[in-house]
C-alpha cells in the first residue's frame, strides 16, 4: 500500500483530479421555434432521459444544422454523462455512459478521456461517490436542485494500473448485473401484495371474506335504512340478503373544512390539529403537519372533527383525490377534504373507512373538471356504500386487519430487503475503489 493526499491507495495506483484526467463539457438548447433544428438526427438528451447506467436513446433528436449554426458538442462514444441539474438530484445522482455519439442539453455535463477503460472506471466511481458528492452540494438544508460543476472537476479519483483496472471492471459489473435483477423482483412482489390487499378489501366490502360467518350469524340490517335503499343501486351491485345499500348521505352526514388565513399569523400554530388534504393517504391520522388556533377555528370555515370522523379527499394531483383516512384525534381539515359523520346506528366508522379504501377507484372517477377532476360534497354525498348489519360490520373490520397486519409486514420486509441491495451495490463499489479485489468475482 502507498499513501496519496493521506490516504492509503494499492501499489501501482495514484490520485488525480478529475479535471486533469478528463475533457469535460455542458450542453444547451437550440431554439425550439426552427423547426429545421429538431427532427431526424443524433439524439439530445435532456435529465429526464438519464435512467439507466448505458445512454443510447432520447426523447428529441436534433439536426446536424442545430449542431453546426449552435456550437452543440457531440459526446463521442463512451461519453460519461452526470446530471447537475434537475429534482431528481435530491435523491438520486443518474450517471450513465453514451453507446453512440450524442448531444445533451444544460442540465448534464459531459466527460471524456481517450485513456483505455477510464470513462467506464469513473462512472463507477461517480455512482460509488454520489451520496457524497449530493450532501456537499446541498445549501442551507435545502433540497438538492444541482450539482456544482467545479466539485465535479476537483473530486481526486484513484486510478489504478490498466490491467487492474481491467479486472475490477469486469467483476464489479458482473456482481452488479447479479443484484441488478433483485429489485426488479421485489417490485413485482410489491405490486402482488398491493393486488392482494385490494382483493381482501374488495371482498370485504362484498360479503365474500364474511361468508362463513353469515352461515351462523343471522343478523339483518335497520329496516328504517333498507326503506332508504335505492332500487337502481340494489340492481346494480349485488349483496348478501341480509345487507343494503344506501348512500352516504343516508348513513353519515358530510362537510366540509376550511384553511384560516395564511396573513393571520394569530391563526396558526395553536391547539387544534389542521388536516391538508395532501395528508389525507389511505391511513389513521394521529398527527399533523400543521396546528390553528381557537381564534383561527372561529374565524374561518375550519371544523373541528370528532375522532372517528371519515375523511376523502376531493382533489389533488396525483393519487391523492380519492383518498381517504380516519381521525384517531380531534381535528379540523381544509376545505379539498370531506368530512364524514357517521350514523352509529348503521354503520361503524371503521368499516366506512375500509370501505373507502376499497372503493379509491371508483371514488376517483367520480370526479369532474378539466384539467384538475375534483369530487364536491354533493358527490360524495351520493356515493353508494354497500351496508352488513353492525355484527358483520365489526367482523369484517377484525378480518380485514388480520390479513392485512400480514400484507404490512410482507412490505417491510420487501422495504428492508431493496435497502440492503442498495447498500450492497454501494459496498461493492466501494470496495473496488479501494483495491480489495480478489481472484474469484464472487469475492467482490
């Protein structure tokens, strides 16, 4: 072992900038408005292409005119691309080396070296330094938006003999390609617990799950809430004899929150719990982001809601409008989250919940709009919700949580198992670049 800038490196190998050992350049944008820039040509490619460790395709293209009249740099083959700018960063550094000649644009820089294998040799050691190089680049706590070029250019690389060079190569990315498929794996098996926890729910809330018990629990539901069923709804789902169907404004009642001024500052930080709908996630709500004050309840639409209380969200991008939660305390929400009271002589808040959660798709597409769909009170008001008689009700509610304590569990430990590969892969680098190679691949 030799000593380098005072760390210790392998016989043979030394440290050397970045900057001195690569070519290194940005992209740029040609106008959008020439038409006769974009179109069939050598790929551009933007941050947002960047997703795999190997770069051969793009969104855009660009012509040999936009790289000629703009100055735009062809990365040659072998061309190892970082992104330095781009949300993404606040998580995840994407690296990956070009197959073929291409353009970027100012949201990546480009490095080079004609050097045998070195291209290849410092993208590993990007990916290894990427947790590193992102903690320095963060500014006063904030989120991570770019990289500084300048870090890029200093950080020491160390460099090895070609011929060792050579061999960590190959056996690094052959024990990457071997863990490469794991998390492919326990995706798939996520997305079968997902498919496994909507099925219970589905079944729960369709007299499946509780068949067996109907058999010895003859209980029917209040003859006050059949009168109220409606004869469309009863034709269209299919029930067990002894449920109903009735809607929610027959089983609960529904309102809506309110936000307190944001120019008020006597309005927030108070005693009372304040719900955004952002919160609102197919989950118990024993906490919140945000606080109002008495004063800011009173003067606002802002109720405060009883524990229990049934919560959908209205709108909301993404997956939120939809979504539904359960309060385990006393809070107020805004006004996207509708509140829903319910009767305890025919439904238990527990299983509306359930329900809720079952019901997510077909609640979603009960919205309407334009661009943004959004539920109203009114919709929710009118929202079918399939009745057992308060016995099953609880039933189902115990059955529920039995099977789905199992599915929880099965996800922490996908959760546990994605984190270790993560980890492994990072220790496998790690431990090429600090020489501990050994004959046999699998040793890496």
């Amino acid at each position: 072992m030799t000593r380098a800038n005072g760390a210790m490196l392998p016989d043979g190998w030394h440290k050397a900038r970045i900057g001195d050992l690569f070519e290194s350049w940005g992209g740029h944008t040609p106008s959008k408005s020439n038409r006769d820039y974009w179109g069939d040509g050598l790929p551009w490619v933007s941050s947002k292409d960047v997703k795999a460790s190997r770069q051969s395709t793009s969104t855009y293209t660009v012509t040999e005119k936009a790289v000629r009249d703009t100055g735009l740099r062809i990365c040659p083959t072998g061309s190892v691309l970082v992104v330095v700018r781009s949300g993404v960063l606040a998580h995840t550094l994407p690296v990956s080396v070009t197959e073929l000649p291409l353009t970027i644009n100012q949201d990546l820089k480009a490095f080079y070296s004609r050097e045998p294998l070195m291209n290849e040799w410092l993208a590993l050691f990007l990916r290894m330094s990427a947790h590193e190089l992102l903690a320095s680049s963060r500014r006063d706590g904030t989120t991570v938006q770019s990289v500084q070029y300048p870090l890029l250019k200093d950080m020491e690389l160390p460099v090895p003999p070609l011929e060792e060079r050579h061999k960590i190569i190959g056996r690094v990315e052959d024990a990457l390609t071997k863990q490469a498929s794991i998390p492919l794996h326990l995706s798939a098996a996520r997305r079968a617990i997902e498919r496994f926890r909507q099925a219970v729910l589905a079944a729960a809330c369709s007299g499946r799950l509780t068949a067996d018990w109907r058999e010895t629990n003859r209980y029917f539901v209040s003859r006050d809430l059949v009168a109220t069923a409606p004869s469309d709804a009863l034709e269209d789902r299919e029930v067990p004899e002894s449920w109903t169907i009735a809607r929610i404004d027959d089983i609960g009642t529904v309102q809506l929150g309110g936000t307190p001024s944001r120019k008020r500052a006597d309005y927030w930080d108070g005693d009372f719990p304040w719900v955004s709908s952002g919160e609102v996630a197919n989950c118990r709500i024993a906490s919140t982001r945000e606080t109002i004050s008495d004063i800011g309840l009173a003067g606002s639409s802002a109720k405060l809601y009883p524990v229990g209380t049934v919560l959908i969200a209205m709108i909301g991008e993404g997956k939120t409008r939809g979504q539904a939660a359960i309060l385990d305390i006393e809070a107020a929400t805004n006004q996207n989250a509708a509140g829903i009271h319910a009767d305890r002589r025919f439904i238990d808040p527990e299983y509306l919940w359930r329900w809720a959660l079952a019901e997510y798709e077909t609640t979603r597409a009960a919205g309407t709009g334009g661009n943004q769909p959004a539920l109203s009170k009114q919709r929710v008001s009118d929202l079918f919700v399939p009745v057992p008689p308060l016995a099953e009700q609880a039933e189902i509610v115990r059955r529920i949580d039995v099977m789905l304590t199992l599915v929880d569990g099965l996800c922490w430990r996908i959760d546990v198992a994605t984190q270790r590969v993560s980890e492994g892969s990072q220790a496998v680098l790690a431990r090429a670049f600090r020489g501990e190679f050994l004959a046999r691949s699998e040793d890496i």
